[in-house]
C-alpha cells in the first residue's frame, strides 16, 4: 500500500462522511459498500498489510478515545449488565457461531471454526452510543452499551488468541482459557495502572499542550504493546489507562496545573480527528479485499464460494438473534431474581428492615447505594437490536495469520455478516427507538437541573476559573453533581478561559 491509495482513500472518506451525516446513515456502511464496490474494477491492486500491524495499530487508539469520556460511576452502576453483555454473552456467542461454523464449513476444521466465532462475537456498540441523543437512547442504555464495547473487545480478542494458538496446534481448554482471561485481565490492568502513573508525572513537567497530546497519543500504543509483550490484555491495559487518565487530568483537583485546559481542549479536537481516521482506513481496507477474496474462494476447492456465502447468510441470521436471545436471558434471569427477592422480603419485613439499616448506614459513612435494577423490556430490546458488528470485527478478520484454515472464507464471512448487521440493524435503530417511544424527557429534566445547581456551585466559587473548577470537582465527590455534568461544566470553564487568555493576548 502506497501513500496515493491512502491519500485517496482518506479524501473518498471525508466526502462520503459528509453525504452519510446528510443523509442520517452511518459513514461506515457507505465506505465499506463503495469500496467493496471499487474492488472489482479492473486494474485496482489489491492492498496488504501484515496481520499483526491491524490490531496493534488501529484497535488501541480507537480503544483510548472510546473510553476518555465514559462515565466510571455509570460504568460501575451498571457492572452487572456490563459483565453479562461484555463477557458471558461475548463468551456463548463465540462457542455458538464455532458450532454453527463448524457444521456449515467443515472443510476448514474445528478450531479455525472458532477463530471465526471470535472474530463476530463483539458487537460495535459505540458507534450506537456516539449518535445515542440523536437517537433518543435513554443514559441507563447508553451507559450499558459504553460499557459493554469497552469489556467485550477485551474478551473477544483473548479467545480470538486461544483459537488462533489452538490452530496452530498448542493445547487448551476451555478452564485454562478461563484462567488466561482472568490472568490477562488482572495483568493488564495492572500495566495500564503503572503506565497512568508514569504518564501523569511526567505530564505536568512538560508544561507544553503540544508535548502533552503526543505523550497521550502514545498512551494507548504503549499500553497495548507493554501488555502484549507478556502476554496479557492489551485491550484491558488501554481502557484502564484511559479511564483513570482521564478522570485524573479532568475530574482530580490534585492534577491540575497551570495551562492543563489547553492540553484537555486541544486532546478534545485531536481524538475525533484519529477516530475518523483509524475508522475511514479499516472499512475501506477490508471492503477492497472483497473481490480478491471471492477470486481465491472460487479457485479453492473447499469451502468454495457458494458454500462460504450460504455459510455468510445463516451466520449473519445466528448472529442477530443470538444476540437477542443472550439479552432477554441474561436481563429476564436478572428481573426474575429481582421478583423473588422482593416476594421474600415482603414475607419477611424484619429482614427488610435489617437490610434497610444495612443500606442507610452505608449511605452515612460514604458509601454509594445506587443499586439498579434489570433494565426493562423495552429498554432490552434496544440493547439486543444494538448488534452491529464494525471495527474490531473487520481488524480481527485482517489479522487472522494465513497459516489458518480457510482464512480467506474467515475474512468474506466477517465482511458479509459486518455489511449486513449495519444494513439492518445499523438503518432500523432510529425507527425502532421512535416506535418503542422511550420515554427521556424525565432524564433530560433531571440533567438540565443538575446542570443548574453545577452553574450554581461553580459561579458561587467566585471568578476564578480554578476556583470554579475546584468546586466542581469536589461537588463530584459529594455526590451533588453526576460525572457527565462535571465534565461538561469543566470543559465549559475551560473554553472560558481559553477565550479570555486569546482575548488577552489580542488586547495587549
């Protein structure tokens, strides 16, 4: 690949962006149908890039930009949803899309059946949670789902590395792969710890805006690679590292510094810039494989090319309602749970009160009782219709090693079924928000009285702009305000004192 066909693949990206937001669809599906669409045109080379350099590359900045402003507090609230839908579900979609692969393609054997399993099982919930206010997604779901994508690419790229390792002939089961999930959880957390502790010091002694975003943009490479090396969760290492980063350099008064707001509001212009990108590059990359990839499918003789598009279609069906069907079992177990719980406190009020004191004096001490309950029908059919697949799908595809069986067939089926699920989920999400009619006009009451009392506590803080920040951060850890308010209020004072310092400087 030479720098024109990046060049012009970056260009093709930014006027089909333009038209798709006119239009309302998602840019991916438009630049990966168009270039799917270019690759048949005689003359067009095909474009190769070494398997590993995809994931290393492309994953972990889109990784570290996903997660800078997701909500830890919300994160935390809805852990149980989070788990169910980022590791269990991500779990029983792969083993199930293997057998459903292995019964439909055994030519390529068990363990590359698996691979491919991996390779669908995640779906790309963020892209829904970027256009979740124009949607009309309620923050319970949207939380969920920013959740979900950040924990369910870490699980899905660990079993895509046993399956690989087992192609390749290295024993394994499915207790040791439990053992090596959790150890490379727990290993790169720890990494991307270290690593945020490294980068914080080393951030407020460089007193430069432009220093520091490049020391951030090497954050998630770093992170990724460290862990990696020994063998842990690259994935994990990065959305740690961005999580307590970002909260620190935004949220922890004990990290701010003179000049921080440049660095905070020229990384909040810089990331979407990459984000576009990374993302404009993978689907045009893996859409204009897509007719060198039918040519060898058709010259090979097994799975051959009508079995592997047959096989496309049953497992963009699969994966659908597998989806659905993980979401309303993991969220109805959860909500019958619930019941029971409740029909036996009501038989036993003294229980009820026990667990009340429980509770209250938590609450007195410091402790945070938010328990939610099962998100509602309504609300689980939006989470199971969000089943996109996108970017790690596709990169994972492009890294499959060509020493595994049928990678070829690997790559189309990951193609087909990502073009399919944006078709049809991806262009019915807003018609299906409107019909369900949920209902979020009494969580954008309650934001916009948050939002009030922040206005309050920052202005009663007086004219100073680290005053104002001061008290917002510490009306965080009181509980008075909720974490998106305080960013939003945060980033509102620095644009604040970015005006007035130009300002300033033009007077003078």
């Amino acid at each position: 690949m030479n720098g024109v066909q990046i060049l012009l693949i970056v260009g093709a990206g930014i006027a089909v962006s333009a038209l798709a937001h006119r239009r309302g669809v998602q840019p991916g599906l438009i630049i990966v149908a168009l270039a799917a669409g270019i690759s048949f045109v005689p003359g067009v080379p095909r474009l190769e890039l070494d398997s590993e350099l995809i994931l290393a590359i492309v994953v972990p900045p889109l990784l570290y930009s996903a997660t800078r402003n997701a909500s830890a507090t919300a994160f935390g609230q809805n852990l149980r949803s989070i788990i169910d839908l980022g590791v269990l579900l991500v779990v029983l979609t792969a083993g199930a899309l293997g057998v459903v692969t292995s019964w439909l393609l055994p030519s390529i054997g068990l363990a590359a059946a698996f691979v491919l399993g991996t390779v669908l099982a995640p779906p790309d919930t963020i892209t829904t949670v970027s256009h979740g206010k124009e949607l009309g997604l309620p923050r319970r779901v949207t939380s969920i789902l920013t959740g979900e994508s950040l924990v369910n690419d870490a699980t899905a790229l660990t079993l895509f590395s046993i399956a690989v390792a087992a192609v390749a002939g290295e024993h394994t089961s499915w207790g040791a792969g439990t053992l090596e999930l959790l150890r490379n959880a727990a290993l790169g957390a720890a990494i991307g710890g270290l690593l945020t502790a490294a980068t914080l010091l080393l951030r407020k002694r460089l007193g430069n805006p432009t220093l520091e975003t490049t020391l951030v943009l090497l954050v998630p490479f770093t992170a990724f690679l460290l862990a990696e090396q020994v063998e842990a969760s690259g994935i994990i290492a990065v959305v740690t590292a961005a999580f307590l980063i970002s909260a620190n350099t935004s949220l922890d008064p004990r990290h701010q510094y003179p000049g921080a707001y440049r660095t905070r509001l020229q990384e909040d212009a810089f990331w979407p810039v990459v984000d576009f990108l990374l993302e404009t590059f993978v689907f045009a990359y893996i859409g204009l494989q897509l007719s060198f990839v039918l040519d060898d499918l058709a010259a090979e003789p097994e799975p051959g090319l009508d079995r592997t598009l047959i096989a496309a279609g049953v497992l963009l069906l699969a994966a659908i309602l597998l989806r659905l069907a993980g979401v309303f079992l993991l969220f109805g177990r959860w909500r019958m749970g619930d019941r029971l719980a409740r029909a036996r406190l009501a038989r036993d009020p003294g229980r009820a009160a026990r667990i009340a004191q429980r509770r209250s004096r938590g609450r007195r001490q410091g402790g945070d009782d938010n328990r939610l309950a099962a998100p509602g029908v309504r609300e689980s059919v939006v989470v199971g219709w969000t089943g996109m697949r996108g970017i790690l799908t596709l990169a994972a595809a492009a890294a499959v090693p060509e020493s595994v069986p049928g990678r070829d067939a690997i790559q189309a089926i990951a193609l087909f079924v990502t073009l399919g699920t944006l078709l049809l989920q991806g262009t019915t999400i807003r018609l299906l928000v409107r019909w369900l009619r949920l209902d979020v006009s009494g969580e954008e009451e309650q934001a916009r009285m948050m939002l009030a009392r922040g206005v309050e506590i920052a202005t009663a803080a007086g004219d100073g702009y680290d005053q104002q920040r001061l008290a917002v951060s510490e009306a965080l850890m009181r509980g008075e305000l909720d974490e998106e308010t305080a960013r939003r209020l945060i980033g509102d004072i620095d644009l604040r004192q970015a005006a007035a310092s130009t300002l300033g400087q033009g007077l003078a």
